[in-house]
C-alpha cells in the first residue's frame, strides 16, 4: 500500500469471536464508508493477524501473534486536527497511535 499522506492513525483493536462477525459486517459496510467522507480522511487499510510458519537458522518458528490485537487499521489522514473534527464519526479503539512520515 503505497501511503499518500503525511500523516497515518493507526488503530489495534480486539474483538470476542462471538461478535467478529458483526464487528466486520458492520466495520465493511458502514463503518469506513462514513469515515472515508469525512474531509481530510484519504484512505482506510484493515490487516487481521494471522498465525504464520517460517524457517530460521534452520528451525521452524510460528509467529502467532499471541499477546497482539487481533485487527489493526490504518487510516491516512491530512493532518492530525482530522481526529478532532466535529464531522467525523465517533469510534472507540483500544489503542491508537499517529506516525509522521519523514
């Protein structure tokens, strides 16, 4: 993903296995759609962890992503005042960070 923007907002986010299938429903069909129009939103990237195998100095590793949030979403923003824009939806997140492109 090619990142267009100076700024990223990057979100992690756990969800209960009993509620995943609504979260990514409700995430996919409304969700990104109302904050893709909020001015100075450009893009929005969703990734879930997967477990993967891999070979090391010879020895197989499994990189689980235990300990990790499930879903991190990274939206390209403006600039940071974005995230205070009274027009943007209300979200809630269990972790969040903004990273500057040098």
């Amino acid at each position: 993903m090619p990142v267009a923007t100076k700024y990223l907002f990057i979100v992690s986010m756990d969800v209960t296995k009993e509620k995943e299938t609504l979260f990514n429903e409700v995430y996919d069909t409304d969700h990104v759609l109302l904050l893709l129009k909020v001015p100075g939103v450009n893009a929005v990237t969703r990734m879930k962890t997967e477990p993967v195998a891999f070979d090391l100095a010879g020895e197989r590793k499994l990189l689980d992503g235990g300990g990790e949030p499930t879903y991190v979403a990274i939206y390209e923003i403006d600039n940071p005042a974005v995230l205070a824009a009274s027009t943007r939806p209300r979200t809630v997140s269990s972790s969040a960070s903004i990273a500057t492109a040098a």
